[in-house]
C-alpha cells in the first residue's frame, strides 16, 4: 500500500447480505473494501496480495473454511500474521470468544453487527497496523554503523522523534521488527500519558474523534510541558 492509498479492508462471510452492510458501513472516504464469500476465497486473496490488507473482517462461522482456520492460517505465514484480524459472529459463548482471541484475533464483534462500534475497532486496527508497518520499515533501514555505538542518553520530545528513537534502538536487537513495537509502546506512553497527561479514556475517545494528533500537538505547545523531555539511556 502506498502513501496515498485508502487503508483496504477484506470482509470474509458467506452471507451477501452481511458482506454488503460491511461494505456499505466502511466503504468511502476512509476505507477500499474488498469482499471473499468463504474462508478459502480469503485465504487465495490474502496470499496473492500479502501486503494489501490492513485488516482482515472474518465470519467465525462459513462453510467450506471457518474462521478459526483462516485465522490460524494467516498466523503461520510471515506476512500475514501481522494483519489485524476482527471476527464477526453470533457465537457470544465465552469459550468461542477465548478459542479466538488465543488464536491471535484483535477483537470480537457480535452479531447484529452496530456501525458506530463497527467503525471505531476498524480504525484502531488499522491504526496499529500501519503504525507498527512504518516502525518496521524504519528500523529495518537503520545504518549497520550504529552497532559500533557502545552507550547512548537519549532525550525526546515528540511522537515522531519517539518512533525515530524507537527504530534506532530497536536495530541493536536480533529481531528489530518484533523489538520496535513494544520500543515505541513504551515510549508513547511516556510521552503522551507520562509527560502530556492524557489517559488511557482520553487516548480512546481522541481516536474515535479523530483528534488524537491535534491534541498532541496542543499539549506540547503548553507552558508547562515545554520543558518536559523522555530520557532514554
């Protein structure tokens, strides 16, 4: 997906009927949105284009492949594995909801499915994905140099500088791309929960709003956290 393409969303159910309300909900400025009418359907797009998808919206329940399977599936391939996956389904059992959320699933959603949840777990899903996409590429270009580097003090500021610093660091491990996230985790939320004092509530409802950058940017311009900087040694 490049820069300036719209987030692509799969929506796997063997009802056409559902597949369109899924469609007709997400479909628009914010999202392409691609449709498969069983599990193997599915799984043949996500393997042909492994990089396309940002999320992945499955039905527990279809014929020919269950969910579960396609799932578990997608966790085995390299690529794949790292694409948010939302079931939806009537099952509301808490042993089936448990089965999927041990199998890798980002979340549950029951049927009948509510747009305005429906919207805000995809754009959190999606959300993650391309952030922890973008701290990979950028770790995987760090400079093999900086393994010459024997004892560093960092000291950042801003969300982007974190994901900068977050790279960085994250190139002196054997597996950077697995390193970078929680890196970056925990340097976000020194910055925006430790030094900007934005709660985890107040994080939730900027990004249904959409206001998540704003305020960030609105908090650092404040007086008295113009001094207040993330160290890292």
């Amino acid at each position: 997906m490049n820069n300036n393409a719209k987030p692509c969303i799969l929506a796997v159910d063997d009802e056409n009927v559902n597949l369109k309300i899924l469609a007709k909900h997400l479909q628009g400025d914010d999202y392409d949105v691609e449709t498969a009418i069983n599990g193997e359907l599915a799984l043949d797009m996500l393997f042909k284009s492994p990089e396309k998808y940002s999320t992945v919206l499955l039905d527990r329940m279809m014929p020919v492949m269950d969910g579960l399977e396609v799932l578990k599936r997608m966790k085995e391939d390299p690529t794949l594995k790292e694409v948010p996956v939302i079931f939806q389904t009537s099952l509301n059992d808490d042993d089936d909801v448990t089965e999927g959320l041990a199998a890798g699933a980002y979340y549950y959603l029951t049927k009948p499915i509510r747009k305005k949840i429906l919207a805000a777990v995809v754009k959190s899903a999606v959300f993650e994905f391309t952030q922890h996409k973008k701290l990979r590429s950028q770790s995987e270009r760090t400079i093999d140099a900086i393994h010459f580097l024997r004892k560093g003090h960092f000291e950042v500021k801003t969300m982007d500088q974190g994901e900068k610093l977050s790279a960085l660091l994250s190139s002196f491990t054997e597996n950077p791309s697995k390193i970078v996230i929680g890196l970056w985790e925990l340097i976000a939320n020194g910055i925006e929960h430790g030094n900007l004092g934005i709660t985890y509530a107040e994080k939730s409802q900027l990004n249904e709003d959409n206001t998540w950058h704003a305020e960030i940017q609105k908090r650092l311009a404040m007086p008295e956290n113009s001094e207040k900087t993330l160290k890292v040694e």
